[in-house]
C-alpha cells in the first residue's frame, strides 16, 4: 500500500489505482470462488488458468514476462499437484504471499506504464491550447496500444453512466 500511495501522491497513479490494487486479490479471490464454488483445493494449472482469467486487462501472451514471474511463485511440481488458492493468494498487509505481492506490483508497474503512454498520446492529440474533445480521447484510445479500455472504463474515467 505504500508504494500505491507514493505513486499517487507523486501524480503517477489515480486514487482509483490504489482503491482497485488493493481489491485485486479480494476479487480475484472471488471470481475463482464463482468458477469453482465450494472447493478450496484445485490443481495447480487449473488455479494458474483462473489466475490468468481472472486478472483483469493483463496481456495472456506475455508469458516470458509477467506471467513467467507469477508461475515462480507458484509451489513447485506437475501442473496436476493440488493447492489451496486461498492460501496461494493470503493478502495480509505485513505478510503477504509472494503471489499476491507480484500481482500487486507488477498492477502499480502497468498502471504507471500505461498512464505514462496515455498522456504522451493525449498531449499529441490536444490542441496548442491544451484542450481535448470528448471525440479526441476515443480517436486516442480505439489505437492499438488502448484497445484494452472498454466503454465502461471510458465512463468511469469521464464521471457519467455507463451504456
């Protein structure tokens, strides 16, 4: 938490970045819960595929990256051996998992990387007096590199009702 907090407070990171990175596990937690209701105890792969669903907007093909650094964490042996993803995923503010740390770092480390490439791109799009049409952000962000945001994303950045 310190760290999302030092990012916001330096103008790097939005206070719905923090809120967001510290419900990540919780959420994660509940989403694999909703997939497999009333087990505890899955295999290892099946918990790693949750893991990849479940996270949201993380890229699936980085797998020599992110990903690579999450299966580090995970306990050693076949794909088969079981855990307890509750276990795997303890978020405690003094103690947390390994995995749970990760996931919660590498979310700050995109979160500054795609906030420092979202203003680079919005400062070339807006005019010489600064200013930058509702039109212009969706030319910015149907690019590429911003595919991932959706419309209720572009709600909740703008403050009005999603569709």
């Amino acid at each position: 938490d310190f760290l999302a907090f030092l990012l916001l407070f330096e103008g790097r990171i939005t206070d719905f970045v923090v809120r967001e990175n510290q419900t990540m596990i919780q959420s994660l937690i509940g989403y694999i819960e909703a997939v497999h209701p009333g087990e505890d105890i899955i295999t290892k792969q099946v918990f790693f595929y949750n893991l990849q669903k479940g996270v949201r907007n993380k890229d699936k093909k980085d797998y020599r990256g992110n990903l690579s650094q999450l299966q580090q964490m995970l306990p050693t042996g076949k794909p088969e051996i079981l855990v307890d993803y509750r276990n795997l995923l303890v978020d405690d503010l003094y103690l947390p998992s390994p995995l749970a740390y990760t996931l919660r770092l590498q979310h700050l480390q995109e979160q500054v990387e795609w906030s420092l490439k979202l203003k680079s791109a919005i400062r070339a799009e807006a005019s010489e007096a600064g200013t930058i049409s509702y039109e212009q952000i969706i030319n910015v962000l149907t690019t590429a590199i911003f595919a991932s945001v959706d419309d209720e994303d572009m709600a909740r950045g703008f403050g009005v009702p999603g569709k």
